[in-house]
C-alpha cells in the first residue's frame, strides 16, 4: 500500500467516546465565526463542531473532542468512516484515472457498479443501472426514465416522503419548512396521497393501500400516472415502516396499471437494514431501485437501476451528466459491496437492530414520552409524543438531541412534526459504543 495520500501530522481516531473542551469547543467557535461570515445561512448544521478526522462509528473535532457517531452523515458512511477498504480502492483509482466522463470514453468501474446493482437489488429479472451524482438526481432520472417509457406524465408520492431538493424533487417532497417554503414554482403533475403509518392511522397495510390507491384513482386516474415513488420505510419523514402488505398492494395495483413501482432506497439501502435494500423485507420487487447515500461509503455517487426494458427507453444520449458515474466514487462502491459480502456486513445490521431496539424499548417503559419505538436494521426511530396522547412532542426531541450533542453524542432528528429521534449508527459501531450512547440518551430523557 502507497502511503503518500495518508495524513501524517493526524494521529488515528480510536473507537471512544472523549469530552476534552466544552461543546463546540473554542477552534470551532473560531471556525463557525468565519462561515457565518461565508456560508449562507440557509445551510445550518445541526451541532457546530468542525471535524478533523473521522474513523469507523467515532467522528473527532478540531478541538479533540470525540463523538459517537449515530447520524453517519444520514445514513452515508455505512460501513463506517473512511473504511479501510474504500480508502485504500479510492486512494488506487485516484493514482490510476480520475475522471474521463462515461459518454465520451467509458471504464470498467461504472460497468461493474451496474452489475453490483443488478445482482443486489431485488429481483432476478434483467436490469440495467444509469449512475448520477445525487439522490435527488437519482430521483429525477427514475422519474424521467419511467415518463419516457410509459408515455404518461403524472407522478406519485406519499405523503411524509422525502425525495430531495432539485425542483422536482421539493415538489416531491412532503414537508414544506424547511425544504420547499418560498422556492417555488415547482414542476407540476406531482400527486401526493396518504401513506402507511401505522402508529398514527391504525390501519393494516391492506386497508392503508386501499386508502392510498383510491385517493389517486380518483384525484389523478391511474392511466394517467408515469410511477409511484415510495420509501420502503421513509427516511426524513420520521422512519415510519408500512403495515404489513402495503408494499405488495401498492406494487399489484402498479403492475396492473401499467404504472412503474419505484423504490426511492437512498436512505433504507445499501446495506442499512441487514438486507441489501429494504424492500426485501417487505417482499416486493420494484421495477426500479434508486440508490445513493451509503452506496460508496461517503464519496457521492447513486444509481437509478430497473427492469431492462424501462431502463431502455431513453434513446441514446438522453441520460448522463458531467461527474455520474465518477470513478473514484465508482471504484469505492465496489469496496462497500465487497466489503457486505465478504465480511457479511447485513450481519451487522442485525446485531445493531438487536441491541438499539432493546435498550430503546427498554426506555419507553421507564418514560411514557417515547409513544413508538420502530425501524429495521440499523434504522431505528423513536416518535416522542406528549405523555398519555400521540401529540407531536418536538421540544423533547430538541432538548435530547441538544443534550446528547454536549455530551458528545451525535443524533439525528426526522419527522414531519419534528418529534423523532433516528438512529443511523454506521455498522461498525461496537455494542459496547451503542449502550453508552444509550447510557446518554436515557439521562437526556431524566432531564425532561
Ligand atoms: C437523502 C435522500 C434523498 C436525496 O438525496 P441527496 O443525495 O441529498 O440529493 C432522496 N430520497 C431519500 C429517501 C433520501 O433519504
């Protein structure tokens, strides 16, 4: 292994938890003072501490504090911080050719990316796969690819869903503030109907598509409708997983009305739920998979994978950008894929959901603001409410997520009323590192 790209002077971040400053200590106030200045205001952070250096489930500061790590930069580095594999696959490319644009001269790594995707995304019928930058491009090329080959324009959604923030996808997009209010006109023929939410709705995944299916029967007409876009389990919306069934009516309704079944798995996949895409736990096969996030172990890269013959719609030339497909990015996810299979990293995704779900379940009964506990994998959420009620409680989930980040634990929020806390540890986190952010958790949940 060439050393010459390693940092020197940066000593290596060991798996603990460490508080030597208060939070954000006094480098990342310096720091946070010049980006006010040059960051606009519209990107916020949500715990203004700058980070030097990260490594597996540990991320550190520029002042050395050391932070459990249960965001993974939403759900990106999923095997874990600059994973040695990937660094090493990245750092290799990097040597070899970084750039050339696939549709003028192609490579092998983009090539071999789209055999990874068809042989991990659900189903065993032919697939192809066109690689972009984003998952909100992602989103915009499963949308574009599926109006081309049906001929239709109408899109759906669900509501609670979170697709992204280009102009299609904020219209996408459920929750205007923050990610919509005010950047409009958005695109049109957008349609978004009532999804599956089982703590809040109370009904079986068959009688929740029903209600689903009718609603765009009769406010859109199914002949007129390109896809349904759906997040297996939704990511920003508040990690809600569908009633059993749901999914498979959503898909026969699809299928029956010639509409194409795309499963928007840029948070749920890759690796995240202890299966390759989430959807396998749900039993269906979508006619399209979108991929991002965790699929190169931080380096931005998705896939837009489908049946061949949707994917074939497009005429030549009518798909493609500038970096999709990049091969630094390209040779990284061939490492995260091979570092799944050969360490069985869904394995991983297993463990982790046994012991956060445990101790998760285990503070709702000691405190009744935890109205849900829920989630697959290392995807776990808590919906807090107002005690003895399902009122949306966001000020708990501020103060706890504020109390674990001063206690140098990093913890993501989600939810349309902003009152859940998701757990997105990356799989390398030990069962030791989770019970003491639980440890954390639990006195946060003391103070309220
Ligand atoms: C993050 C996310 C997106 C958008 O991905 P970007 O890379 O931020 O554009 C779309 N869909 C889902 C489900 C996501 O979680």
């Amino acid at each position: 292994m060439t050393d010459t790209l390693a940092p020197t002077s940066t000593p290596a971040v060991t798996q603990e938890r460490r508080i030597v400053t208060a939070i954000p200590g006094p480098k990342s106030q310096e720091l946070h003072e010049r980006r006010l200045a040059a960051v606009p205001v519209g990107v916020s952070s949500a715990l203004p501490v700058y980070i030097e250096a990260a490594h597996g489930a540990i991320v550190r500061d520029v002042d050395g504090n050391q932070f459990i790590d249960l965001g993974a930069g939403i759900g990106v580095t999923t095997i874990g911080h600059t994973d040695d594999a990937v660094v090493e696959a990245a750092r290799e490319q990097l040597g070899s050719v970084i750039h050339t644009l696939f549709t003028i001269t192609p490579y092998e790594e983009y090539v071999r990316v789209a055999e990874l995707l068809a042989e991990h995304t659900p189903g065993t019928h032919a697939k192809k796969t066109v690689l972009v930058n984003s998952g909100a491009e992602a989103v915009e090329n499963g949308v574009k690819i599926a109006r081309k080959y049906t001929g239709r324009n109408g899109v759906a959604v669900l509501e609670h869903a979170y697709h992204g923030r280009t102009n299609l996808t904020m219209a996408m997009t459920f929750k205007a503030m923050p990610y919509s209010l005010g950047f409009g006109p958005f695109a049109g023929d957008i349609h978004r109907a009532p999804n599956s939410y089982p703590f809040r709705d109370g009904l079986s995944g068959v009688e929740a598509a029903k209600r689903t299916t009718d609603y765009l029967e009769k406010t859109v007409g199914a002949t007129d409708l390109a896809c349904l876009v759906v997040e297996p389990i939704q990511g920003e919306g508040g990690f809600q997983v569908p009633a059993d069934g749901y999914l498979p009516a959503l898909q026969e309704w699809c299928t029956a009305n010639g509409i194409v079944f795309i499963a928007d798995e840029i948070q749920s996949g890759m690796a995240r739920t202890g299966a390759y895409f989430a959807s396998e736990h749900f039993g269906v096969v979508p006619d399209m998979v979108l991929s991002a996030k965790g699929i190169a172990g931080g380096l931005p890269l998705a896939g837009v994978t489908g049946r061949a013959e949707i994917m074939d719609a497009s005429h030549p030339g009518g798909l493609g950008g500038t970096f999709g497909g990049n091969p630094v990015a390209a040779a990284a996810a061939i490492a995260v894929f091979d570092r799944i299979e050969k360490d069985d990293l869904l394995a991983e995704g297993r463990r982790i959901e046994g012991v956060l779900k445990t101790g998760l379940l285990e503070l709702q009964q000691k405190y009744d603001v935890i109205g849900d506990v829920r989630g697959i994998g290392a995807m776990i959420a808590i919906e807090l409410v107002e005690p003895g009620t399902k009122n949306p409680n966001s000020a708990a989930v501020q103060k706890i997520a504020s109390y674990a980040g001063q206690h140098a634990v990093i913890l993501l929020t989600a939810g349309t009323y902003g009152n859940v806390l998701r757990f997105l540890p990356s799989l390398a986190i030990s069962d030791a590192l989770l019970r003491e952010a639980l440890a954390v958790i639990d006195e946060a949940l003391a103070t309220l």
